[in-house]
C-alpha cells in the first residue's frame, strides 16, 4: 500500500523539478542582453578625446602601464591599418588615443 504512494510522491517530485528547470531556462533565454566584453571599442568620438575615451579606443584602463599601452596600440593598429583596407581617420584617432594616455599629447584635435 505504501509503494505505490511512495512511487507517486516520487513521479509527482520529479515533474515538479521539471516545470521549475524549464521556467528557469525560459526565463534565462528572455533575459535582456547585458553588456558584454567587446574586443574593440565601439562608439562615436568626442570632439576632443579624453583619458577616458582614449582607454576604451585601445581597450585598457586608464592607469594601464606603458608597455601595456603600446601592445593595445599595435593590436588595434594591426586590425585598422589604412594599408590592410582600414581607415585613415580610425587610424588617426588610434594614433591620438595612444598619444593621449602616453601623455605625449594634452588633446585632441577636433575632427
């Protein structure tokens, strides 16, 4: 009398645990995106680039040491070069960014 209860509680258990695993993944699956790491920046320029804005052209932080700032550099400079099919003026504004955060250059110039 009691394995059949046992045995109902067990498949009633089970279908439970299934209902709440496929809301959860449903609910995971609708989730907006969030921003996620990106490779390269991604964005308009400012008339006058900023520390801030320089870092996010180059992919490092602010406080990102020099040589660390010249591997960004050369990465992202690989990627756009004008003789690889880039651009002159992203090339440009790669060159101020790297410019700008190794404090060779206060600002840019508006483009």
């Amino acid at each position: 009398m009691a394995t059949p209860f046992i045995a109902g509680a067990g498949i009633a258990a089970s279908a439970y645990a299934a209902r709440y695993a496929i809301q959860a993944w449903q609910a995971f699956k609708a989730r907006p995106p969030t921003a996620r790491l990106r490779r390269f920046y991604e964005g308009g320029f400012q008339p006058i680039m900023t520390r801030r804005e320089a870092a996010l052209v180059l992919g490092v932080r602010e406080s990102t040491a020099i040589d660390k700032v010249k591997e960004a550099h050369r990465r992202v400079m690989v990627a756009n070069h004008p003789d690889a099919g880039g651009s002159h003026y992203l090339a440009s504004k790669i060159n101020e960014a790297k410019d700008i955060l190794l404090g060779k250059k206060g600002g840019g110039s508006a483009f």
